[in-house]
C-alpha cells in the first residue's frame, strides 16, 4: 500500500488514458451521445406522444363547457369548428396548453406603464422582469422602464385563461379535452 510522499505524484500524474481518436471514431462517439441524450430527454426511445387519444370525448366536452371555462372564449361552430381536422392530437394538445409558443399565430400581450407623473405608454410586450419592462409602441418606438415603488405596469394577456388552467388541468382533464377537440371535424 503507497502512503504520502509515494502516493503523491501518481495522483498529480492522473490515470493513463488513451484519447487518440481519428476523425470517424469522434464523429461515431458524438452521433451516440446525441441520440442517446435525446433518447433519455424524450423518456424513451420513442420520441413521438403516445396514447393522446386515449380521453373520454364526453367527458372533454363537459370540461369545455364547466370547469374548464373553455367555452367563455371559444365556440365549436366558430374559432374551433373542424379544429380537428386542422390539426394532429400532439397539435391539438400543445394549442391548449401552451398557445402562445410554437409555430401557431400568436397574440400581443399588451402592457400599459403609467409613471409616477401619471402618463402612460402603451404598447405590445417585449421583455418584462421583476426589475424591467419593455414595451414597443404602435409608433415603432420601444421604450424601457425599471420597475419601481412608483411606476404602475398592467398587462392584457389573451391567454391568461388558458395560463391559470396550467395549475389545474389534471392529466385526465388534457387526455380528455385533447380527445374532445379532435373530434371537431
């Protein structure tokens, strides 16, 4: 067994390994460290969703109409007639969930700053943080704010409802509404 003073420059030297790879081998190595990673990111090796469909479509539909609180906003004859048809359950689910990312048309979060001296600037939402808020107004201008004790900041978020449902759908409620839309054709 190596004490101290023998043991020291073994450590300081480090293991005796061999990273001689050529310019394949290293390539090899990052396809199957990519894939795997991403194996493990999408739980799986199946990266497409799975059983979306797997919802009762009454059920869904009585959500949209009671506890979801869908219907307030949206009518199955008008902005969500033949949605299924329109779009795949992954489609389908991300729209509710998350509507305002992705590749779908998205609205304008509007925010109105009013300063201490009482005017206020209006304008679509570009950054807004606990110590900033940016704004770009309809003249093209962008305007920036810190956030003070004395500075108002109000925001008008088209998708409010669907972010304060983020906290209550139950896995249930997403298969089942997911289920009930795609049935919209």
């Amino acid at each position: 067994m190596l004490y101290g003073k023998e043991l020291a420059p073994l450590l300081a030297k480090g293991p005796n390994h061999n990273f001689n790879f050529d310019e394949k081998q290293l390539a090899d190595i990052s396809q199957f460290l990519t894939k795997s990673i991403n194996s493990i990111l999408r739980s799986g090796y199946n990266s497409q969703p799975t059983n979306l469909l797997s919802g009762d479509a009454k059920a869904g539909e009585a959500y949209f109409n009671g506890a979801g609180g869908c219907n307030k906003c949206h009518s199955t004859t008008e902005d969500l007639a033949h949605v299924g048809t329109r779009y795949a359950p992954a489609a389908l689910q991300q729209k509710f969930l998350f509507p305002n990312f992705g590749l779908f048309l998205r609205k304008k979060v509007q925010v109105t700053v009013q300063l201490a001296s009482g005017k206020s600037y209006t304008g679509d939402l570009v950054h807004l943080d606990d110590f900033t808020v940016t704004l770009h107004e309809k003249s093209g201008e962008t305007r920036s704010f810190n956030r003070t004790a004395r500075i108002k900041v109000t925001e008008e978020n088209p998708y409010a409802g669907h972010i304060a449902l983020l906290d209550k759908y139950t896995d249930a409620d997403i298969h089942n509404l997911t289920t009930y839309l795609a049935t919209l054709k």
